[in-house]
C-alpha cells in the first residue's frame, strides 16, 4: 500500500492504482479515505478511489 495523505490531493493530480490504471483525480471529499477519480481515457465516468487501490503518484 502506498503511503500518502490523500488529504493533500487536489484536482488534476494523477494517480497510478494497484491494478495498473492511471486515474486523475476530479473530487477530493477530504476525508482521508477516498478520492473521486477518473481514468484517464476518453470517456471515462468519475468513480470513488479507496486509499488501498492507489499504488502511487505519477510524475
């Protein structure tokens, strides 16, 4: 798991999750636990991120 405040998240970071997806992140609720997050293909719906799924930021 990667260790990281999601706190700190805003929109428009970038995430790669444990599963290989790239995410960008639309919403950060601010509790810590989630992130409203969209992949980054075209199309994609916004889908809520738990922090176990996210294996770190992108560059």
């Amino acid at each position: 798991m990667y260790d990281v405040n999601l706190r700190t998240f805003k929109p428009g970071d970038t995430l790669q999750l444990v599963d290989g997806r790239v995410v960008e992140v639309v919403e950060n609720p601010g509790d810590g636990a989630w992130l409203i997050c969209r992949e980054t293909v075209p199309g994609a719906s916004p889908d809520a991120v738990f922090l176990a799924e996210i294996a770190g930021e992108t560059d």
